[in-house]
C-alpha cells in the first residue's frame, strides 16, 4: 500500500451529547477508514489546554478548552492512505457554515466551536496527537 497513513479524530461533546457517533463512525467507514482504536473519554481542563497547546496564544483558546472538557468525547486513530488529507476533506471546512455539502462539518456541526470533529492537520501532528491519547 502506498502513503499509509493514521489520523487522529475526536467526535466532539456537541456531537456525543446529541448521540451521533455510531452515524459519525459510520461515515468514516463508509469513506475508507479502518478504526484502529476507539474510546470514550471525559478529558480535563488541564488535558484541554496541553491537548490544543498550538492555540495557546489564540483569543478563542480558554473557550475552545473549556468546551472539549465540558462532556464525553469519542477518541480514534483512524487508518487509510492519506489518512490525514482525506479525514480533513470529509471533515470540511472549521466554520461549518462554510463547509461543502457532504462534509461532516456541514451536516453534523452547529457553529464554529461546536464544530462536532476534530482532525490531526498533517501526518507529523498526527504522531503527537495519537500518542496523546493512546500512549499505552
Ligand atoms: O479544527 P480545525 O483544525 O479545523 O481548526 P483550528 O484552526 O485548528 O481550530 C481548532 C478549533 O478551535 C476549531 O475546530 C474550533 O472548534 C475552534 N475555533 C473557534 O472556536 N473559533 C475560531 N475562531 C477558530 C477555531
Ligand atoms: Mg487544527
């Protein structure tokens, strides 16, 4: 196989707390993924903000942690070639008001910090992001 690749997805708490992971799951193997680990967490704080360190200096930065550490999430390293390209496509665009028909973003997120996904953004990141949540 060419260019395999893991990514790490989180279904976001707007999305668990409206129960739609089987569906979100569902997309991601209809669209190629195997699911190579999966569970469901309820992070902290703390495990927030070093989580999305990358947007420490960011203004939306206390909200955005404060929101993944508001209820269960559904964390999972994902699998295919181009693993990390093609989960950022389905997963569309950050503001689900400007992702593509199709998208997950587009039929799943209610705005831009309720955006129901969240995808590793390159293949390096991918790395430190699944060793975050899978290390053992
Ligand atoms: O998640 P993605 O990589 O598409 O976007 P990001 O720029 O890495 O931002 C991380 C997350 O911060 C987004 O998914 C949004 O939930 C949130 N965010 C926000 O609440 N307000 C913004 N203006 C930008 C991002
Ligand atoms: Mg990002």
């Amino acid at each position: 196989m060419n260019n395999l690749e893991q990514t790490l997805s989180i279904i976001k708490p707007d999305a668990v707390e409206r129960n739609l992971q089987e569906e979100i799951i569902n997309e991601f193997k209809k669209n190629g993924f195997l699911i190579i680990k999966q569970k469901k967490i309820h992070v902290s704080k703390i495990e927030a903000e070093q989580f999305y360190k990358v947007h420490q200096t960011k203004p939306f930065y206390n909200d955005l942690c404060t929101y993944l550490s508001s209820g269960p999430i559904v964390v999972m390293i994902l699998e295919k070639e181009n693993a990390v390209l093609d989960n950022r496509n389905l997963m569309g665009a950050t503001n689900p008001s400007e992702a593509k028909e199709g998208t997950l973003r587009k039929k799943y997120g209610i705005s831009i910090d309720k955006n129901s996904v969240h995808g590793s953004d390159s293949v390096e990141n991918a790395k430190i992001e699944i060793d975050f949540f899978f290390k053992d």
